[in-house]
C-alpha cells in the first residue's frame, strides 16, 4: 500500500524544496523506501528529488491529468513526499484548479506546512490558523518551521502556535549552506551542481537532526492508486529523444507511457556529440538551449542529421527544441546564432518577455495531432513566425490565444509542454 504525505507552503519561496530533499536524503539513508513527486508542471525539481532518494520522481498535476491518471502515477511506491508549487491553494484561474491543494483532496493525506517565519514571530499562528480553517477538506497535519533566528526566536514560535493543536515537526534555523542557486525557469539543474551529493548530504543531515522524522512518516495516511495504464499512443515506433542540459525538460510520464506500448525511445546527448539515432521522430524537448546556442550553432553534424531526417521522418522541436528548430536564436548578449533552418522562426533572449500558463491545445497535425493539456513557460521573444501553425490554444481561462507554433512537412513544434492528451 502506498503511503503519501503533502509539502506545502503559504507562498513561493518558503523553502519547500529544501525541506523536501533533506527529508527524501534522511529517510532513504534511514532505508526507507520513500519516493518524491512534484506538483504541477515543473522539469526541475523532479530530477533533484531523484537524486535525493534514488527512485524517480512523477509529476503530478491536477489541472491537466484526471483523477485516474494521478492515482496511477503512484502505484508501486511505497511512501511518497508530494512537494506543493507556489502557495498550498494557488492554482489555474479564476478557480485555483491545480492547486496542491487539490492532490490533498483526492488522495485524502494530510498537509505539512512549511513556514517561513524569517520575518515574524507570534504573527505565524494566525497564517497557520488561516491555512488550517480555510478549506474542512484539506487537513494540515504538521508544521515545519524554516529560517528560523535563534533559540529564542523558535522558542516564541512554538508557544505561539501551541493552541493550534497542530504539531510542530520541526524547526531548521537559517542557515547559507542550504541555499539552491537559481535562474530563469527555476533552480539551476541538478546535473549541473558538481558539489549535489555533498549539498543532498548536508540538507539531509540537518533535516534528520532537526525534524522529527518518526512523526513525518507516521503522519502519511493510505493513497488508493490504480494501476499503471498508458493513456497516451507513442507518436511513432522508434523515438530519438535529446536529453542533455540544453534539452532536459521531457515528461517522465510520457516516455514511460510510450515505452509501455512497444515504443523505442533512444536517449541521445547534442551537446556531448552523440550521433542522432536513426528514428520515425526525432523529438526536441525544452530546456536551455539558450545557454548553449553556440555549441547548439557549431554542433554542424547534429543540426544536418536534422536536416536530413526532416526529408523523409517526422521532426518535433518543443519550447527550447522548438527555437532550435527555427532559422535563428539571438542569446541573452545579443548575438545570433543559426539554426537548424527547418521552421522560419526567429527568437531572442536579448529582450526578454515572460510567457507562462496552462493551455488547452487542438493540435492540427503530425505525430502530435489531437486535443491536449499543456503549459507555457518562456522567456523567449518571436521575432519571426511564419508558416502554417502547429495547434489553436485557449488559456485556462477559456479565452482565445489563437494559432500558435509552426509546421512545415514533417516538421513542427511550438513553445507548448504537452502534459496529457484530453
């Protein structure tokens, strides 16, 4: 049976992640058998939760999968740690739909809170308070308090939330060796960190000492999973997949669904050199081509063999592929860098604009073809797009975004993330 317990937090910033992977690194070096899972659409966190504990981490998101496919994603795991996004009840508008707090419903486990109380003292119970009465069906089982000042200061705050009746699990004072560097989109990767083992050492060192870890697994309730059912068709055969630091942002879920239908899904890195497997599509994904445009521009054998499998198998470039896939990208110092030349698309990091959001997607054609779930997440700017469009989008709002990304033969993409079919 698989047990399951929720990280949450009043806002972005809290420090969930950290607690997250202190926790994952102490229970698995305790031998527990303990899984991590990410709320919503994030490519990040996920790998780092991996490294934590050594068992994949799923994406959970509960505005673009159903309830079946969410119950799914679990099955087989043995105790689960749900790291929230942004706010306990922030989700999609105008409803919060997505929210974390949504998983905590469906699955019926408890909450841990974590507060960040840099900046407050009594003031914390009346945020709990809050959190703990706004919504009967969401259960905020424990509190970890983070970024604490001093003895004193954690002493104040553990008689303030008394009266709560909700356990204080722990309190990690602040402390710089436990800070994650960032940049756009998120965390800086965790296969770029060289020191991670000795950061997950540390954290999970500090968590175990620092919070009650008996409690934290004692306090998991029973998830109902399913079994694992593929719900998405391999969109061919055999399935080139770029997987390095500029292409790292595809969904476990779906490979692992194509693989479970008697696709092929061969691995391969363009920026350590590997030859483009010969495939029925070579696939793209996002991440920071951006940051390595200029090896991306130089790498002549990876961009022909695009070229070449373009005349006669299927093509697909998402976000970060997507650019690639275009004439030209301009990186963040301004320099243009050209591309593969398969789309008339022309993008820039120069001036940087924000794109993000879930998306309802009608996909026209191609492998990809049909109705799915998405999320946009960018800050790329077009500077040229022209040709037939890849899919129509609404936003979650329900409202209108039009045409977006591009097809030409058997190629296509957009700076669309498909999370799910519908």
């Amino acid at each position: 049976m698989t047990r399951g317990v929720i990280l949450a937090a009043p806002h972005s910033g809290s420090g969930k992640t950290t607690v997250t992977l202190g926790l994952l690194r102490a229970l698995s070096a305790r031998g527990v058998r303990v899984q991590g899972a990410k709320s919503g659409p994030d490519y990040i966190d996920p790998r780092f939760h991996a490294h934590s504990c050594g068992q994949p981490c799923v994406n959970l998101d509960a505005w673009a999968m159903g309830p079946k496919r969410l119950s799914a994603l679990l099955h087989g795991a043995d105790l689960v740690l749900i790291e929230g996004a942004m706010g306990l009840f922030d989700g999609a508008p105008p409803t919060g739909k997505g929210a974390v707090a949504d998983l905590a419903r469906l699955y019926g486990i408890p909450v841990i809170l974590v507060v960040d109380v840099s900046r407050m003292a009594q003031s914390v119970a009346a945020i709990v308070a809050g959190f703990a009465r706004h919504d009967p069906e969401v259960h905020i089982g424990g509190i970890i308090l983070n970024k604490v000042g001093s003895p004193r200061h954690e002493a104040m705050l553990r008689a303030a939330l008394a009266p709560l009746d909700i356990p204080v699990l722990g309190a990690l004072h602040r402390n710089g060796d436990l800070s994650l560097p960032s940049r756009h989109l998120g965390l800086v990767q965790a296969e770029e960190r060289e020191d991670l083992d000795v950061f997950l050492d540390r954290a999970g060192k500090i968590v175990g000492e620092t919070v009650d870890l008996d409690a934290v697994a004692i306090l998991a309730n029973d998830i109902t999973t399913l079994p694992a059912h593929p719900r998405t068709a391999p969109p061919a055969q055999t399935i080139a997949v770029a997987e390095d630091a500029a292409f790292a942002f595809s969904y476990p879920h779906l490979l692992a669904d194509w693989r479970a239908q008697g696709a092929e899904v061969r691995l391969f890195s363009p920026l350590a050199g590997d030859t483009t497997p010969v495939a029925d599509l070579i696939y793209l994904p996002g991440g920071y081509p951006e940051l390595h445009a200029g090896r991306i521009a130089n790498n002549h054998h990876f961009l022909q063999a695009l070229r070449e499998a373009a005349a006669r198998r299927a093509v697909y470039g998402e976000c970060g592929g997507f650019m690639v896939l275009g004439d030209g990208m301009v990186d963040g110092q301004g320099v243009r860098h050209k591309m593969a030349g398969l789309l008339r698309l022309e993008t820039s990091f120069a001036q940087r604009k924000l794109s993000l959001g879930y998306r309802d997607a009608q996909v026209a054609g191609g492998p990809f073809h049909g109705r799915w779930k998405a999320h946009e997440f960018h800050y790329a700017t077009t500077l040229k797009s022209e040709g037939q469009p890849f899919a129509a989008s609404q936003d979650a709002e329900g409202s209108d975004l039009g045409p977006t990304g591009l097809r030409a033969g058997s190629v296509s993409g957009s700076f669309l993330h498909l999370i799910d079919r519908i």
